[in-house]
C-alpha cells in the first residue's frame, strides 16, 4: 500500500530545505509546461522499463497532473517494494496554491 501527501505539504519539506525523492510521470508536452524542482521526468508508460532509476531508500514522492496516474504508477511500484506517496491534486493542485 502507498500514502498519500497534499502538495502544500510537499511545498513545506522542501522551502524547509528537506532533499525529497519526486517522480514526475506526466507526458513530455506537460512537463514541459513546468515541473517541480528537483523532479525526476519519468513518463508513466516508461516506468516498468525504468524501474532501475527509482530510488528504494527512502519514501518517492510520485507526481501527475491530477492525482491519477501517480496514484496508479504508486500501486505498481509498491508491489516492487518501494516506499511510494502519491501527491494528491498533482500539478493542478501545486499550481492553484501556489496562486493563492
């Protein structure tokens, strides 16, 4: 099973300066829209080809658009004995907070 975090969270951890595992899972014309810093870039779809570049010590934050497919790429790596948490809102969310 995986948690789950809320973006405001994430943004918390990381101005107090904690180093923080992310996975950014969404396509290329979205990420290039922007992304967290300090995001790995690893498409959804290439995770299973790719699962030698997530980290297993210690807990990687997965990050989507919406919540979805971080939630899905966190049900699969889980089952690979890794420490997953889901960003819940994804990008939308970060970026709506981040307006406020």
């Amino acid at each position: 099973m995986f948690r789950e975090i809320e973006p405001s969270e994430v943004r918390r951890r990381l101005l107090a300066g904690e180093s923080l595992q992310m996975i950014d899972v969404r396509e290329d014309d979205e990420v290039a829209q922007g992304m967290i810093s300090g995001a790995k870039h690893i498409p959804l779809g290439e995770i299973p080809a790719r699962l030698d570049e997530i980290p297993r010590d210690g807990e990687v934050i997965m990050i989507c658009r919406s919540g979805g497919r971080s939630m899905r790429a966190c049900q699969y790596l889980s089952q690979h004995g890794i420490d997953c948490v889901n960003m819940v809102g994804g990008m939308l969310q970060w970026n709506e907070e981040e307006e406020e």
